[in-house]
C-alpha cells in the first residue's frame, strides 16, 4: 500500500504542476484577447490566429485543469445525499464512481482523442481559415487532458482505498475560494 500511496502523491504533485500551468494560462488567454481587441478596433488590424489561440488556451484551461480540480474537490457535484454520508460510505461511492464512471469514461476519450490527434499529426491538419494554426497541437491537448484527469481518478481511488482498508486517514483537498 505505501507503493500506491506514493504513486498517489506522484499524480497529485503532477496535477498540482499542470493545475498551476493552466492558471497562468488565463493570464496569457485575457492578455491576447485584450491585445488583439485593441489590434481590431484600434488598428484595425487582426488575424485568425489571435482568435484561434485564445480558442486554444480555453481549451487548455478546462482540459489541464481538470485533474487539478479533482484533486482538489472542486468539481461540481449535487450532494443532496452524499453531504449527508459517513465519510466512510463517501469514500466507498467515490471509489466505485471512479472504478465504474471516471476511469472507463477517460480512458475511452483518451483513446478516441489520440485517434484524432494522429490523424491530424500525419496530415499536418491547419485551420481552414486564412491564417489560422496548425490543428494537431490542441487535438493532443484532448488525450493530455483527459489523461491527467484519469491519472487523478487512479489517485484518488488508492486514496480511498487506503482510508477504507485503514492505511491511511482520508484527507480531502477543497477548491480555493477565488474572489
């Protein structure tokens, strides 16, 4: 148990790091959008591919985040009768959500998103639009996502294991408060 217990801690410190990279990505994303509204009206000068890169960093926001905000208990959840649950029935509908729901569901768009990551690799896929990025970069962004996310789900599952077999206390990271 103390080998999945340090894997778990691995994951976690993994996607704390990729949770803080997409904080600093909505920085980035505010900037070009704000960059590129005073090229356009300003200017009047603009391209497709401002637009398309801050498309892309809310893209990485939501998908690198994601592990980040399970960690973190920050994902939304209506608890009309988990709320009300010993934390020991908790720990055991967490466990059997993530072996039955989270773990299958991300390993099926991880395996669906690289298929489309490939193919645009071996084209070099482009935005249609004139002056637009290459594709393939973000259609990866899905499998990256989307593994963290299931890499976070195995974390918690040791976790909850570990509480439940009495290897270790059950301790939950909240969200931060952001105001």
């Amino acid at each position: 148990m103390n080998y999945l217990l340090a894997l778990s801690r691995f994951i976690d410190a993994l996607n704390e790091r990729a949770g803080r990279a997409a904080m600093w990505l909505v920085l980035a994303a505010t900037l070009i959008s704000s960059g590129n509204a005073v090229m356009r009206y300003g200017f009047d000068r603009s391209s497709n591919a401002w637009l398309e890169i801050q498309w892309y960093l809310f893209a990485l926001i939501f998908l690198l985040g994601a592990g980040y905000t399970l960690k973190h208990n920050g994902h939304v959840r209506i608890d009309i009768l988990y709320g009300r649950f010993s934390p020991r029935l908790q720990a055991w509908v967490d466990l059997f959500g993530g072996l039955l729901f989270l773990l299958p569901l991300c390993g099926l768009l991880v395996w669906m998103g690289w298929d489309g990551f490939a193919a645009s690799w071996a084209v070099s896929e482009t935005s249609p639009d004139a002056g637009g990025l290459l594709r393939w970069p973000i259609k990866f962004a899905i499998p990256l996502g989307f593994g963290l996310l299931w890499l976070q789900g195995v974390a918690e599952i040791i976790k909850r294991a570990a509480f439940l077999s009495g290897h270790a206390p059950l301790v939950q990271e909240q969200a931060e408060e952001v105001v």
